[in-house]
C-alpha cells in the first residue's frame, strides 16, 4: 500500500476517534449539567413553556390524546414527553438525558461539518497552515461551554432537538460532492417535517436543500431533479401529517401545523412590538395564560366561540393591517430585530439561563455577543478561503430570516450558534498565524473588522423593560418556591426598571399577598386594574382577599369580573360558587360548582364543595 494512502488513513481513523472523543466530552458536561439541575428547584418546570410542555405531555399520558379543535401550540415535544413519560415514568430526568445527547451530537456536527469546509481552503498564505481538525474541535469546545446551549439541553423543551435536526441537514449537504440522492431527499424531508411538529422554524432549512439541487451540474443527476423535489416535498407532507391528520380531518379545523402562529405573529409585528416578545396589552405571559387570552379576546371581538383557525386568522389580520398600514414603521421594526439577533443583548424569555447560573448548575463560559463579535470576520474570511463554507453562511442567514416574521429570543437565534462558532474558530486561526508570522496587513484587516463588529455586536440596548425581564422572571419563581426575601429582591429591581408594568404589579401584590399584607396586596392589585382593566389574576385575587375577611358581596364582584373576562376559567367558577355558598345562596353556588366540575373534572375539591352545597 503506498505510502500517502497509509497516510490518509492513519489520518482518517485519528478524525474519527477525535470526533468520538468530542462527544463523549461534551456528553459527559450535559451529564454532569444534568446532575446539577437534579438537585435545584427547576428540575420540576412550575410556569412558562417548560410548564405548558410538561402539563400536556401528562394530559396525554392520561388519556387526551386529540383535542377538540385544531392543536393551538406545536404538538410534537408534547407527545415525545408523554411516550418518555410512559415507559421511564413521569421524570425529566430521561428527556434531559436524551438532549444531553443531542447536545453532544451537535458538538460532534460541528465538528465534521469543519472537516468538510476546510479540507478544501484555497491554498494561499492565510490559509496554508490551517488545520481543519484543530478547527472543530475548538468550534466544538466552544459548544461544549456555550452558556445558553448548556441551560436549553437539559430543561424540558425542545431546542436542542431543533438545533441538532438542524445542523445535521446542513451536514449532509456541505458533505457531498454529488447532489443528495432520492432516497436521502425523502429521509431528510422526513426528519424535517417531524421535528417541524415541535418546532416550526426548522422548516427554514429546506430552500438549503432545494438550493442544493438546483446547483447539480451533472446531467445525470439533473434529469431526477423533479422526482428529487416531489419526494421532497413528500417527505415533509409525511414527516407533518400528525398535525394536518389531526386538523384537518379530526378536529375538522384547517390549520396545517399548530392555529398559535397566528398570535405569535401578531406579538411580532404591533405598534409596541420591540423585536422582543413584548405582549401587548391583555395577554398575560407565560404560555398557556398567552394562548387562552388570545383565544378568549378574539372570541370576545367576533362575539361567539371561534375555531382554532378563526382565531389564527384574527390576530394575523391585526398584524397584516399594521404592517399595510405603517409600512415605514414595520420596516424599523424589521431593521431592529436583525439588530436584536446579532446582539449581546441576553433576552431570555423564560429567564432559565440566569436561574440556572445563579443556582450554580451551569459553568461559566461564552455568551452569545462574544461569539458573534468573533464570528463576524471569521465569516468575511471563510467565504473567500473555504466556497464550502458559504453553506454554513446560509444556514445562519435562513436561520436568521425565519425570525424576522416573529421575534428573537436567546432559545430562537441558538439555532444559528453552532455556524457562528465555526467562523470563529476559523477567524482566530488566521488571526494568530498572521500574528505569528508578523503579516501586519492581515493581521490589521482582522482587527478592524473584530473592532467593528464588537461595535455592531454591543451596541446597547436602552428599553428599560428589556433590562427588567430577568429579575422579572427570577422573581416569580422565588415567589413560586416560597423564597420570599429572594422574590422581593428580584422584584423589587425589576419595579425599579418598570413601575408602570402590570405585570410585575402584579407580582408584587401576589408576594404582598404571601407576606400576609392584604391590604398592601389591594393596592397593587388595584395599580394593575388601573393599567389594565381586563386583568383577570387581578379580579380573582381581589376576591379571594374580599371572600378571606367575609366581605362576601365584595368577593362575588371581583368573582364576577373575572368570570366576563375568562368564561373558561374553572378555579374562578370555584370561588364564586364557594362565594355563593357563603351567602346561602344554594342554587347559584350549584350552577357554578357544576361549571366548574364541567371544565376541570375529577377536582377533589370541586367535588367536596358540591356535596357540602348540595347537604340538606
């Protein structure tokens, strides 16, 4: 065997075993992540999308597998969580060790996607010393301790599957030096549309693949091209048929994946839209609240109960009037969420990142503006040395793009960490070699261009409500586990940021409330009321203090505001009835408990105040 084919394959096997021990490193850090998140109070989500996702998995373990109308919120992670449930137990703890897997996989992707790019870089005196092994693995080191990256692959939800999906695809194409076959177009596909019913944004990668195949110069190749896009186009129809199935022929509700798009839309594009996901007024955060407020307020504009899909379609006409509308306005607001997306600004909408840090489960490590800020040259550079690597370059843009019909959010924009980290890596490797080699000139081209996008990259964020959202978040869930000195802390920085959020108001009267001060809890209740009329926490809890002290008609008031604003609510049909009931007023109290029963049954305490009403 000559010489130089010993070699490739020495070099070969020693790649391989690199890249294996790449993800048994980074599975090892998820797993030990994963420990730490064991012993905290977050393992067990108590609000946000982690909540929403777990509530649903267990609904579904019990018994709900379709839903009446069409799904409102992507169904796909919810079902994963449910058939987990099923065969390990009611646990995060298995969901959290398949994405500490994923996460590594990702790491191991990045890894041999650099292996691609760069085995094939122009040969001048930049690139000449350029080691594309060396380059994954510190592109997969930075993964590896990627803050946001860390926290997102052991909670429950399901970014990291996304990312993974992701980045696998963009591997198959930068790989191949023939165009994808039939067999793997449809695989793809497949795989696409599946993850799709967790998350929708994957979707973004397929004109990769379609750009892919349009791009064949063999002729051969190019005379399957129309059986290649229709088993493409196949394979996603398959890979999302739970969703339209369900939809369209089940629940007899048009909506191909999930009605929610519809609001998100709308949070995305409204004349306070910030780039962020700042709800406007009378949606309350957190998932669920979200989703049953857009629902009751369309319903309450249209004036009678609405499918899924109507729903969808009225805050998607809000959106298309404001755009059509301020055209000049909704262009600033497009401006600023690609500034948003490459910023250092940390918005983390469910704040778990810096729960987690503070908790101590997460090690230190890069943030998002850091590897931007590096990424930026590494890009300009890649795509001269590397033409491979302008691949990678679409993937981040379409990644990108899919964002700027919605929001950006550090879980939304992770997608785009893993191509940022490889044009990094490449960027400092040719920044060192001309140090190294005392190039002057390269060298000050790298440095110009790392100033100017350390500029671009932290530039800083002036909202102060961006600034309170975390000690928002961090907060509410002091005040969830009882820690009251921490939630006062918390909340008492993001008043100082906001005093005008109802929102936090409403927090504050909520911790008043468990620091036994009814009276100052009225008052914020009644601050609340003041900034938003409709707020249905702030009715309900102002009864509960009116029904605490036996001022009865009081409480039946509040009850009753809160029963116009949210008809659906079976706690407040609760209260009222027990309100009732205190009264002695027998009949009503048993209209109400009956609602109550009717929308949430199998309650023991629904059930113990109807046989005390119904008690001759």
């Amino acid at each position: 065997m000559p010489n130089r084919v010993k070699s490739d394959l020495r070099a070969g096997r020693f790649s391989l075993r690199l890249g294996h021990l790449i993800v048994l490193g980074v599975f090892a850090l998820g797993l030990w992540t994963l420990l730490g998140l064991t012993h905290s109070a977050l393992l067990l989500p108590t609000r946000g999308d982690m909540h929403f996702y777990n509530d649903w998995a267990r609904d579904i373990l019990h018994g709900q597998f379709t839903q009446p109308l069409a799904f409102y919120g992507l169904p796909g992670y919810a079902y994963l969580l449910a058939l987990l449930y099923k065969v390990f137990g009611e646990n995060p703890f298995v969901p959290g060790l398949l994405q500490a897997g994923f996460d590594a996989g990702v790491a191991g992707l990045i890894y041999q996607i650099c292996l691609q790019i760069f085995v094939s870089a122009k040969s001048t005196s930049l690139a000449a010393n350029l080691n594309p092994r060396l380059l994954g693995l510190v592109a997969a080191i930075g993964w590896a301790f990627f803050v946001p990256a860390q926290a997102y692959s052991v909670v429950l939800m399901p970014t990291i599957w996304f990312v993974f999906v992701f980045w696998f695809v963009v591997w198959r194409v930068v790989r191949r030096s023939t165009a994808l076959g039939r067999l793997e177009c449809f695989l793809l596909a497949l795989l696409i549309g599946i993850t799709a019913t967790g998350i929708a944004t994957i979707l973004a990668i397929v004109p990769l693949i379609c750009t892919a195949l349009f791009l064949e110069r063999d002729s051969r190749q190019r005379r399957t091209l129309v059986t290649r896009v229709g088993l493409l186009l196949a394979g996603l129809a398959l890979g999302t048929s739970p969703c339209w199935i369900h939809n369209y022929l089940i629940a007899k509700d048009p909506v191909f994946l999930s009605a929610h798009s519809g609001i998100n839309f709308w949070i995305g594009n409204n004349p306070e839209a910030t780039g962020y996901p700042r709800f406007p007024p009378g949606l309350r955060t957190g998932q669920a609240a979200m989703l049953q407020d857009s629902i009751t307020q369309a319903e309450a504009a249209a004036g009678r109960s609405l499918k899924h899909a109507e729903v969808s379609a009225y805050w998607s006409g809000k959106a298309k009037t404001y755009i059509a509308t301020n055209l000049g306005d909704w262009l600033t607001l497009v401006g600023r969420k690609l500034r948003n997306f490459w910023s250092a600004f940390q918005y983390d909408d469910l704040s778990i990142i810096t729960s987690l840090r503070e908790q101590g489960v997460i090690l230190p490590g890069l943030s998002f503006g850091i590897v931007a800020a590096l990424a930026i040259p590494g890009i300009f550079l890649a795509c001269w040395l590397a033409a491979r690597s302008r691949w990678v370059l679409a993937a981040v843009l379409l990644s990108m793009f899919a964002l700027l019909a919605v929001f950006i959010t550090e879980r939304y924009r992770l997608v785009a960490v893993p191509g940022l980290l490889i044009f990094a890596a490449l960027g400092l490797s040719v920044f060192w070699e001309a140090f190294a080699a005392r190039d002057l000139k390269n060298t000050a081209i790298y440095l110009a261009l790392l100033i100017a996008s350390t500029i671009f990259v932290a530039w800083p964020q002036s909202n102060p409500s961006l600034w309170a959202l975390d000690a928002y978040n961090s907060g509410w869930q002091a005040l969830e586990s009882n820690n009251l000195p921490l939630a006062e802390k918390k909340l008492a920085i993001a008043y100082a940021y906001v005093p005008e959020n109802s929102e936090t108001l409403f927090a504050l009267g909520n911790l008043r409330f468990a620091q036994n001060e009814p009276s100052a809890a009225q008052a914020f209740y009644r601050a609340v009321l003041n900034l938003d009329r409709q707020h249905k926490g702030a009715f309900n809890n102002l009864g509960v203090i009116a029904l605490d002290v036996k001022d009865y008609t009081e409480a039946e008031k509040w009850f009753r505001r809160a029963e116009d604003v949210d008809p659906g609510n079976a706690k407040t049909h609760f209260l009222l009835a027990k309100t009732l009931f205190a009264e002695n007023n027998r009949p009503a109290a048993r209209i109400e408990i009956e609602i109550a029963i009717g929308l949430e049954p199998g309650r023991p305490e629904f059930t113990a105040l109807k046989e005390r009403i119904n008690e001759n």
